[in-house]
C-alpha cells in the first residue's frame, strides 16, 4: 500500500484520537463475497472481475444497497470512522426490500486512512453539501472530519460531548480506492448471539474461518459513547 506523503501527520491524529479502526457496515450476503474474494472490494472493481471473468456471476451473491451510488464514485469504498453511519443502516433495516437480510459491521485497520488514494468527506459523500464542501485526501480535510461545528446544507452539527474519536456528522466518511483485504478486517460483528451463531454455522461449512466473528450489540445503536 503506497502511503500519503505526510502519513505521519495522520498517525498522530489516529494516536491522539485513539482510533481504533474503520468501519463498515453490510448485509451478510455481501460478506459471502467479501470472504470468497479475500477483499472487500469496490464496485467497480467486482464489475471488472464480472467482465473478464465468465464464472464470476456478481449478482448472484452482492446486493446493492445504494443502486444508484450518487457520489459517482463506485472505485471507492465508503467507510466510518469508530462507528457506522447509523442513520443510514437504519434507513437500510428498515427498508422493505430488506426485510430479509441479516446485517453485520466490519471493523478494519485503520491504516487506510493514509492510504495515499485515501479520500475524505466532511458529511455523506453522496449529498449536494459534501461537493459544495469538496472532497479530498488531504490532512486538512481528515481535520475537518472533527471540527468543533459543521455548516452541512444550511445544518449546523456541533460535537457536544463526543469523544475525540467520533467525527462530528455521523455520516462523514473515509473513502478507500479498490479494495481492502480480508486480513485487515480485525472484527466481524452481529448485533446478538442469534445472527452470530447462524452465521458461523453457514461459514463453517464452507470452510471459512470464523475466528473474527463477534457480538458488538453496541454498533448496531443510535448512540456514540
């Protein structure tokens, strides 16, 4: 992985932060595909794999969540920092369409946060308010991620008593180009022992290694604490 130039400067934000990890959150017919691939791996990149290779039916095992992915940028993988964007998962529950689906979060190295393609947004990549503000991979915009207030379409959200690590929207988000290998997923996390189990049992069987799967009720909250 080819590091950003300052990446020394980001280390120190993670260690003064005390950020443990990245976040991402997806129903477990994605993780079918991420342990298949060994990757987690963007769109763009699993619709390559799709093309040139025959075997390789994408859409028999990834769901979509975001069809439409309105930040346009499907070579990126969307990302929290120390919590998931849980105005979105719920957005997602809740939705009829997936009513079926059982959900997990994934936390990952956060090393990628000085991957030199890394990108920041402030809010939702998608929203009219993150092109307004801009996206980047500067050590500025990590910043920004934190700062004391935010003017988010015409919204103002202030961090009250968040801890360091929590960036002040919850949907901000850390946008890593490509794909991220399995080894660097430190958790998996279910919401109970229920999905947890039966998870397990369904991996087990096709000989994954389920060493990394937990129960983390915590994430699957409205609330940073």
């Amino acid at each position: 992985m080819k590091l950003k130039t300052n990446y020394i400067e980001f280390q120190n934000e993670i260690n003064n932060r005390e950020i443990d990890y990245l976040i991402h959150f997806t129903p477990t017919i994605n993780l079918l595909s991420i342990f298949e691939q060994e990757s987690i791996i963007s769109r763009k990149r699993l619709f390559e794999i799709g093309e040139y290779n025959d075997e390789f039916e994408i859409h028999d095992y990834v769901d979509y969540m975001d069809a439409q992915r309105l930040d346009n940028l499907t070579d990126f993988i969307n990302l929290s920092i120390q919590f998931p964007n849980y105005f979105l998962l719920n957005v997602f529950r809740k939705r009829h369409s997936f009513a079926h689906y059982q959900w997990c979060i994934l936390k990952i190295n956060p090393i990628y946060i000085y991957s030199d393609e890394t990108l920041f947004s402030v809010c939702n990549a998608a929203s009219n308010a993150a092109h307004t503000i801009g996206i980047d991979g500067s050590i500025d915009k990590f910043r920004n991620m934190f700062d004391s207030s935010l003017n988010i379409g015409g919204k103002i959200r202030s961090r009250g008593g968040l801890k360091n690590k929590y960036t002040t929207d919850v949907q901000a988000e850390v946008l890593v180009q490509n794909s991220i290998p399995l080894t660097d997923i430190v958790e998996v996390c279910f919401e109970n022992e229920q999905t947890l189990n039966s998870n397990i049992s369904a991996f087990n069987i096709s000989g994954f290694d389920t060493s990394k799967f937990k129960v983390d009720s915590s994430l699957f909250t409205n609330n940073r604490i």
